[in-house]
C-alpha cells in the first residue's frame, strides 16, 4: 500500500507526465520558429563560445572532472527524500540567482562567463538530487540519465517527446546503452539547450537589463530543472515499486 504523500507524488506525477506527453502548441510553434530566425541572425562566435561551454561541461559529468560523487542516501521515507531534495533545490536555485545577477551586472565578458558558471551548479544539483534518490552516480549509465533528465528540461515540444520516453522506459533502454558514451547524441544536445536558452541569456548581456535578467532566469529555469528531476527519479521509484509488488503477489 502506498502512503498518503505517495499518493500525492503519484497523483502530481500522472499530471506532469501528461503535460510531457503534450503536442507542442500553435505559440510554442510560433515560439520555435522565431528562435530558428533568431539563430540565423546571431553572430557565429557567440554560438561557438556556448557550444564549447557545453561540451566541455559535459564531458564533466561524464567523466568526473570538477564533480565530487556522493554516496547514497537511504531516506526512511519518499517524503523525507522528497523534503531533502527540494531543500537542495532551493539552495541550487538561490545560489544560481545570485550569480546570474552578479554575472548579469558584469556587462558582456562576466555574462559570458555565466553560462559555464550557471551550467555546472545545474549539473551539481542534479548529482546530489540523483544520490538522495538512491542512485550510484558513479555509474556510468546513472550519469547518461542525469544528461536525460537535462536534455527534458531543455529542449524543445518536438524533441522533448522523444527524450521523456527514454525516461519512462528507461530499464528496457539501459539494455541498448553502448559500453562507450560516444553513441550519445552530443549534437542534437547542445543545439537544443542553446536553443533554449539563446534569447534569454542573451537579453542577459544587455547593459542596463543584464542582473535583473540574470536573476530572474537562473532562478526560475534552476527550479525548472530541480522539479524535472524529481519527477523523472519519480517514474523510475514507480516503477520499481510496480516490479516489488508483482514479485511479491
């Protein structure tokens, strides 16, 4: 039987999963459109310095470089986890704030600078939310899920379909999963988070407008990510529960 704050999380689970389901809308449409105009417009160099940012941060996560591995934490309850990750969330998302204001504040060279600076506090947060869930983060397939759940939060309605039912099949999909990371979609990756985020942290190097920008989009996309990557250790808790009861009938 599950508890009353399982039920909760499952019932707000169910609604999410829809909302990831969702076609993408005639504005989100329009929306994507006028990022591909905007794409052709913006200056090569500033494409090419964040593509870079986002590799190099990447090849991080993959590989340790910068990222302490924190052992796994045994929650006596999904709602005592739940309570500890969105505290971790909140510290991500107000630290995140705060340097997208001072960076903002900077004019062009510290907004520059943002973008590996914001990139690395999101991936820590998500390396400490996967070890409250209970997972190894030193595993190799536990970090391709933490890119997953990255790539959902980021991207595009076409292309987050495709990603979330990585997510909610994930077991069946670890099976397929290459022992060498080469065969991830490094590509389409990184167009689709610089896609995201073009306009946004671009309007962040305007003088003037640049820290309150700053901090307004670092907070709200840190909370974005923190709330997907509940949901998606959620679907696999679900799942593994689905499993635990069927073996024990």
């Amino acid at each position: 039987m599950y508890t009353l704050y399982e039920k909760r999380m499952i019932a707000e689970l169910n609604v999410w999963k829809r909302r990831m389901r969702r076609e993408p809308s005639f504005s989100g449409v329009l929306a994507q459109r006028l990022q591909d105009r905007i794409n052709r417009v913006i200056p090569e160099r500033v494409h090419q310095g964040f593509t870079m940012a986002v590799k190099q941060m990447t090849r991080a996560v993959l590989f340790g470089a910068g990222f302490t591995t924190r052992a796994t934490i045994n929650h006596e309850s999904m709602e005592a986890c739940e309570a500890a990750v969105r505290e971790r969330v909140v510290f991500y998302r107000n630290t995140a704030a705060a340097e997208g204001a001072v960076t903002g504040a900077g004019g062009i060279l510290l907004g520059l600078a943002d973008f590996p600076l914001w990139l690395t506090l999101k991936m820590k947060m998500l390396f400490e939310i996967a070890s409250h869930y209970g997972h190894d983060t030193s595993q190799l397939h536990e970090r391709i899920y933490i890119l997953h759940i990255f790539e959902l939060c980021f991207s595009s309605a076409r292309h987050r379909h495709k990603v979330f039912e990585i997510l909610a099949n994930w077991e069946e999909y670890r099976k397929t999963l290459p022992e060498e990371i080469h065969a991830f979609d490094w590509r389409t990756f990184q167009r689709e988070y610089r896609d995201y985020l073009d306009v946004a942290k671009l309007l962040q190097l305007v003088p003037g407008i640049g820290a309150a920008v700053g901090l307004v989009v670092n907070h709200r996309l840190t909370t974005r990510l923190g709330h997907t990557a509940m949901n998606a250790y959620r679907l696999r808790w679900l799942a593994a529960s689905k499993t635990q009861k069927r073996l024990g009938e």
